[in-house]
C-alpha cells in the first residue's frame, strides 16, 4: 500500500513549541534567578525578554515542522527531519513490531494522534509523529503492518474478541497500585528540606518536638498518608481510565486514559511469556496484574505490557483463552495457576527442597544486618535498628515459601518473589539462554541456581534448586527447543 510524502498537522508547530519551551524551563529559570533578578532589570525588559524568546521558540517550532516530512516507500517507513543538520531514518517494515497512538489533550481537541514506531528490542520509539491526523495515521498502520481490517474510521478498533475494566476494578486497581509510597517519600524529603532551611539541626527528636508542639503527629501523618493515597488513586484511574483490550488477527491491543488516550498494538509472535504480578496489597485481596514480556519494547517500562491490570485466579482462564490461546495451558496445569495464584498454595507447584530455606532466610538476614549495623552503633535512637535484621530473615522464608516451578509439555511455570510476587508462563521457544551454575556452599549440599533470558532482556530464576531438577530443565529445553522455532510460539 502506498503512502505519499507528508507533513505533520499544524499542531506539531505548537505541540514543537511546548516540548522546546519545557526542555529550556528549568536553565531559563536558573538564569532569570542568578543574572536578571540580580542585575534590577525592569519588568518592560523581563517581558521584552519573554517575547522574544518565545517568537525565537515558535519559529523553531515551525522550522522543524516544516523539515519534517514521512512517507513510506519500497515497503518502508522513511522519515527525514533536522533544522541545521538533515537526517533520514529508513525503518523497514519487518523492523516494525508495532505502531502505537496517542492522544492528549490538545490532540483530543484538534481530533489528531500522535503515532509511536516501535521496533524489535529497542529501548526508545524508533520514531515519532507528534501531530498526524486519525485518517492518515490509520492508513500509514495499514500500508507498514497486517492489520484486522474490521474497525471503524475512528481512534479505536472494534471487531474481534473484546473486553473492558469496570470502573470498580480500576478505582481497586487504583487503590492497591501502592503508587502513594514515593509520593509520601517525596514529600517527607521536601519537608525535611524545608526543616532544614528554618534552621532547625539535624536531630530527629527535635524534629518530632517541633511538629508535635504545633499539631497532633500521629494525625497529621494519618491525614497526609490519606490524602497522598488519594492522589495516587485518581492518578491511576485517570491514566488507564476507559481501559479495554481486543484481539484483531494475530494482534492484541490495549487503550487506556482519560485525559491522554493511549492505544498500544502488540503482535502476538513477539509475546516472549505472560506473567501474573501480585503486589503486597493485592495478594490478600486475591487480585494479580497479567501482564506481556514483549521482544518489541526492550528494556521500557511494564506499563506498555499489561494486558489486564486487575483479575482474579479463576478469570485467568478465560482471558489466555480469548486474548491468547498460545498460552492457554492444558486443564491440569490451569488448575495448578489457579492454585498458584491463591495463599493457600501449598503442593501445586514443586517447592524448593527444605534444606534451601535456611540459605533463603541468612541471603535476607546478613545484607540487612550489615546496613543496620551503622545505625545501631552511630545513631542515638539506633537500638530499633536490631529488628530489622530478622524482618529480613522472615522476608527470605517468605520467599522461599513462594518460590516454585512446573513444566508442561513446551511451558514453564516459575513462581518468585522480589517485592511482589510473580508468576511466569514462558514457552520454551522464547528461552534465549538459559544457565545451571552453583558456588561452593551449594555444592556441599547438592543444590544449584538457574537463570533464563528472554528476548525482552528480562531475567527470571530459581535459587537453590536439586541438582536433579536443574539437569531435568536442561534436558527438557533442549528438547522442546529442537522441535519448535526459538523466539516464536
């Protein structure tokens, strides 16, 4: 399919513009403080100033909108660009793993999109658009990619297998999400600042005296944890608002957001595993993250790869059966996950062996104890700090409690913990490599560790396993490996 040369919609000058102007803010800022204010400049040339800088950002805006043009020949996307230095990038189309839109809010206004090209194993958008029309953004998906051809002439796609978050499933998603923790932190930082500035020593006992003296502390705290949960919850439900997600042929795709839309197309062949994330808040509840190792997006961010922010253990068959039946795993083992996903998991997965969980609790307990050691001996209030290390010890039984694993025909089910617990479905085709290896102390004991890694560059593995059971995955992979094509299902 042909697509002509094209410029991008007049909004790229603005839309230019503003990424300029937020990039320049903060030495802008730095300048105005250390030269302008000091120097007694009148407002007549401050506002002088501010014109002119603007007329020189918004001509650069139209300069760069204006060299700005793509198009798609031979069967690949072209994009030249560059105001003082051209540069011409080819992407071909089978680079191209997926073509992404998105819509904030001065988009939303003018009815445009800004389209993403994503290819294999990169870290960044291998190029961006930043203003094109929905016609002409559809029709440059059409002519790069194979695409379901059932949807409408609009932003979202319809046709296929579909499904949407009810607004009680994201407001929980929102409150479990546990985003309130670096907001609190944030904000304890920048009052320990502001402490410091009226001149108030570095003694936490004085700290708590002066706030103490002057409101109810252990309201205040309650009050801002409150407030700072909230403002995390509407941030979450604002940004994956409205979110849906369709299977068209051999692509998944996913929109979200309420202010800026988002649309994120996934091929399927690139799906590297399917992981169940249950955060610390969510596992009581029963409720876990499914989300997608995708080869396409490289090292980014885990929001592009949830498939389903919030299900419970008995969706989770129903889902990988509409949305992915390449991993919709036989009865048996679908039991086992259902299980899996449950606290009360005790026989479905095979469990380390019980020489391998004081190993688990001394790697918690010995890193815990070495950074409170300081504390205990420097620090007034320092005696706390002995606690610490056995809260570190029961956090490794803790993990060890949950590790596990399975295999089925060309699956691998692993089960770990960092801070939330996961649980992966990798096929044996997506295995980049994969490593048995021990140290001395697991020798002596007849224990070993392996390590997998996917396309993706994300890394799982099991610590302390049977040397039996690492020389049986060794021999399933290679096995499993030589009857199906590495990378794809």
């Amino acid at each position: 399919m042909s697509f002509e040369s094209r410029r991008l919609h007049l909004l790229g000058i603005a839309l230019v513009f503003l990424k300029t102007l937020k990039d320049l803010f903060l030495p802008l800022l730095l300048f105005l403080v250390s030269q302008v204010f000091q120097r007694g400049y009148s407002l007549f040339w401050l506002i002088t100033g501010g014109v002119g800088v603007s007329l020189l950002l918004l001509a650069w805006g139209f300069l760069s909108w204006y060299r700005f043009i793509y198009y798609v020949k031979d069967g690949a996307l072209i994009v030249e660009q560059g105001v003082l230095a051209r540069k011409r990038s080819i992407i071909p189309r089978t680079r191209i793993q997926a073509i992404d839109l998105n819509q904030g809010i001065l988009h939303r206004l003018f009815n445009i999109v800004s389209v993403r090209v994503e290819t294999a194993g990169g870290n960044k958008p291998e190029a961006t658009l930043v203003a094109v029309s929905r016609h002409d953004a559809n029709a440059l998906r059409q002519a790069l990619t194979v695409y379901d051809e059932h949807k409408e002439e609009g932003y979202e796609e319809t046709g296929g297998v579909y499904k949407r978050l009810s607004f009680k499933e994201l407001f929980l998603f929102g409150a479990t999400s546990g985003g309130a923790l670096g907001l609190v932190l944030s904000i304890f930082s920048g009052a320990w600042a502001l402490l410091d500035d009226v001149g108030l020593e570095l003694d936490w006992l004085l700290y708590f005296s002066w706030v103490g003296e002057r409101i109810n502390i252990v309201f205040l705290i309650i009050l801002v944890i409150f407030i700072l949960w909230l403002l995390a919850t509407l941030g979450v439900i604002f940004k994956y608002g409205r979110f849906t997600v369709s299977r068209h042929g051999d692509r998944i795709q996913m929109t979200y957001g309420l202010l800026q839309r988002t649309q994120v197309s996934i091929p399927v062949r690139r799906i590297q595993a399917v992981r169940m994330v249950e955060g610390i808040l969510r596992q009581p509840l029963g409720y876990f993250t499914i989300q997608l190792e995708n080869a396409g997006y490289g090292t980014q961010s885990a929001e592009k790869a949830i498939l389903w922010p919030l299900a419970r253990p008995k969706e989770l068959k129903f889902i990988l059966q509409k949305f992915l039946p390449e991993f919709n795993l036989e009865a048996s083992l679908e039991t086992t996950l259902e299980t899996t996903l449950h606290n009360t998991l005790h026989t479905s997965l095979e469990r380390l062996p019980q020489i391998a969980r004081r190993r688990y609790a001394l790697r918690s307990f010995f890193p815990v104890f070495l950074v409170s050691l300081p504390v205990f001996i420097w620090l007034p209030w320092g005696n706390f700090a002995v606690i610490l290390p056995f809260l570190g010890g029961l956090w490794g039984l803790w993990k060890f409690h949950d590790a596990g694993w399975s295999l089925k025909d060309n699956m691998l089910v692993l089960r770990c913990r960092s801070f939330a617990r996961t649980t992966v479905i990798v096929p044996s085709g997506s295995i980049q490599s994969f490593a048995v290896g021990s140290n001395p102390f697991q020798r002596r004991v007849g224990l070993v560790s392996f390590s997998l890694e996917l396309a993706s560059k994300s890394h799982f593995g099991l610590a302390d396993i049977p040397v039996s059971v690492g020389v049986n995955l060794m021999g399933w992979l290679r096995t499993r490996q030589a009857k199906t094509t590495p990378g794809r299902l």
